[in-house]
C-alpha cells in the first residue's frame, strides 16, 4: 500500500496513512472513499480509510472506517466508535500474521 494509493480518494486524511501503514502486519485488508466509480457513490460522504482487522480470536474479520473525527465499525450489536489513538492501541497489541515471519518459496 502507498500513500498515493489512498490518498486518491481521501487526500484529506494522507497524514493518517503512514501511521496505518506501520501496522500492515495486523491488516488484511484497506481501502478508501468514497469513490466514484462505485454503485452507491455518495458526493456528500465523508472522505475515509478503511481497514480491515485479522483478528486472532477466531472472529469475522473486522472492517473499521477511519474519518477526520475518529473511528467507527458495525457488528451486530450497533455501531461502536473509538478515536484514532484508540485504534492504534488495539492495533499494536495484535500479534503479527503467520505470513509476515517468512518469505513465499520459489
């Protein structure tokens, strides 16, 4: 992921993205919004980055949309929101994804 990549649909929230992309090890998935090209395209929603969390419980992975304000994701109790410092300290507490130990065989 490059800051050019999310910066494209939300270059208001670019100086977020280099202390996401130290946590790259714990994501398996991200994104940004909104963007044009997509069936529900909204002009009027906020710019965001998303990020999805492997989390190590056995859980569904969990997609968290970063704003300018702070944090927010769904599951099936409601909408639960945090603030950015937060997210980053449940993100450095995750362990690393078996992946980021080795290196793909030739």
């Amino acid at each position: 992921m490059t800051i050019p990549d999310w910066a494209r649909f939300a270059p208001s929230l670019a100086h977020l993205v280099p202390t996401i992309e130290e946590f790259d090890p714990v994501l398996c998935g991200w994104g940004s919004g909104p963007q044009p090209q997509a069936r529900d395209y909204d002009p009027s929603e906020a710019q965001h980055l998303a990020v999805c969390v492997d989390t190590p419980w056995g859980e569904v992975d969990q997609w968290v949309t970063i704003t300018a304000t702070g944090c927010h994701w769904f599951d099936e109790d409601g909408r639960w929101e945090c603030s950015h410092g937060d997210l980053w300290a449940y993100l450095s507490q995750l362990p690393r994804r078996l992946y980021t130990f080795g290196k793909l065989a030739q």
